[in-house]
C-alpha cells in the first residue's frame, strides 16, 4: 500500500490521539505508517468477523484505534480509499487492552473516550497475572519476549481458555533464528525499554519453530502468516486457532 493509499487510514486511526498531546499523536501516526503488521491485518482479513478482542500489552491501543479508523474509512468517511481487494473491516463491539505501563494505559483510555459505541476497557497490569475476559481475537504484538519462558507458556494457555469457540491469536514475535535483523530487534527493544523503565530488562527469545511447538504445546494450530525478511528488523506475524 503506497503512502497515498494509506493516508486517510492513518488519518482517521491518529484522529483519537489529538487531545492526548504530540508525542501520542506523532506516535500513533508514524508507527501506523511505518509498521506494516497493521496493514497486514487489515488485508489479510486476520480480525475479521472478530467482534471482541483482546490486545494483550497493547501500549496505547493503536490496534483498536486503526481497526476503528479503519472501520470509518471502509463506510465511507474518505470514499473510494478502501482498497478493493481487502475483506471489510471487523465491526468492533468490545476492545479489552491490558497494559503494565501506566503512562501508555492513561493514553489508550484516553484514546478509547474517543472510540465512540465500541465498549473500551483499558486493564493497567501485568499480562501474567490479570483474568482475561472472553474474546473472539486476542492479539499479542511484540510483547511476549519481555516475559521469562513460564510466563509465555501460561499466557498463551490462559489466552487459549478465554478464546470463544472458533477464536483466533494474531501474535508476533522476533525470531531468534533471524540473524542480524533478530540482533537489530534486539539492540531496538533494549534502548526502548532503558528508556522507559531506565534500567536493563533481559529479553527471551525462541526461533520461530520453537514458537510453533511452544504454540502446539499450548493448543494451538498455527501458521506463519509473514516473515519481515528484507527489513533491517526479524519479527515474525503468525495467526493460531485452537487446535
Ligand atoms: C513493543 S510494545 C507493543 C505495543 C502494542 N502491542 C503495539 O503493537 O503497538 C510492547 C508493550 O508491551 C507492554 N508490556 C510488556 N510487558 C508487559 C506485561 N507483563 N504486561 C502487560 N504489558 C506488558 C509494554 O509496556 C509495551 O507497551
């Protein structure tokens, strides 16, 4: 999708950001343009039908603010920038977003105030230890690496018990397997966290395969959805349905 393509997307996702001051809106605008798992989402129709999610450290809600945008694009808010080829939007009822940091959970409430009928509850706490509600999708970003190899494993059984019949994961990782851009992956993750929590955190990482066991283990049937080969960075998109 080219920059123009994606304009009015960005546009009406970034728009809840306003009153939350620069740095969120600024935030939000260059991660949605920058990041492509957010336009992998919508094109390959990954939340689709998924009227309840539960995005598991969700930082600042930006998945709920895109599929919402996004939702305002497809009815019409920007006529004819709907890409022909990407299934509609999920039409969200519920947004559950659980988050540690205090200061990205203040912005995602803040954000949510904005998102109109859709039900937003913004969890601050710790994935580990907070109940998850019931959800049609629950998407994990980037954050299972912060978390030892036990805590990883019980997220995602507790992901799989609150799955609805049919439910969906959309999780991405770093592969450990993916040479200099899993060492990039790192590098970027580790200056992020000394800046916000100003202190070294220790990062666990598997190769994708490994994922896919510790996937299976958990219950799970799951695909690779993309890979970012060619980018400086080795994450890995995958979806996973209860086996
Ligand atoms: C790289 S950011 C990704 C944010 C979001 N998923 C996205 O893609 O925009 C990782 C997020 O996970 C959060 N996080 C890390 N460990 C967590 C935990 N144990 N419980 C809840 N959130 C956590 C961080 O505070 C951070 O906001």
């Amino acid at each position: 999708m080219s920059a123009t393509e994606s304009a009015p997307l960005i546009e009406a996702a970034s728009a809840c950001y306003r009153d939350s001051g620069r740095f969120a809106w600024y935030f939000a605008r260059s991660k949605l343009a920058g990041d492509a798992v957010f336009t992998t989402i919508l094109a390959r129709g990954l939340l689709e039908r998924c009227p309840r999610i539960l995005d598991l450290g969700c930082g600042q809600g930006l998945l709920a603010a895109w599929l919402i945008g996004a939702r305002a694009v497809h009815t019409g808010v920007a006529p004819g920038a709907w890409p022909n080829d990407w299934p509609a939007p999920p039409q969200l009822e519920s947004y559950t977003g659980v988050e540690i940091n205090p200061r990205e959970a203040a912005r995602a409430r803040a954000a949510g105030a904005h998102f109109g009928h859709v039900r937003v509850t913004i969890v601050q706490g710790d994935v580990r230890h907070v109940e998850y509600v019931e959800a049609d999708a629950i998407v994990i970003l980037d954050v299972l690496h912060y978390l030892d190899r036990v805590s990883q494993d019980s997220v995602l059984a507790k992901a799989r018990s609150a799955l609805a019949p049919g439910g969906r994961l959309v999780l991405r990782v770093g592969d450990a397997a993916g040479g200099i851009g899993f060492t990039v992956s790192r590098i970027v993750d580790t200056a992020v966290a000394l800046a916000r929590r100003r202190r070294l955190i220790r990062l666990y990482c598997r190769p994708v395969r490994e994922w896919l066991q510790v996937l299976a283990r958990a219950g799970f049937s799951a695909r690779i959805v993309d890979a970012s080969r060619g980018t400086a960075f080795s994450n890995v998109l995958l979806t996973a349905q209860t086996a």
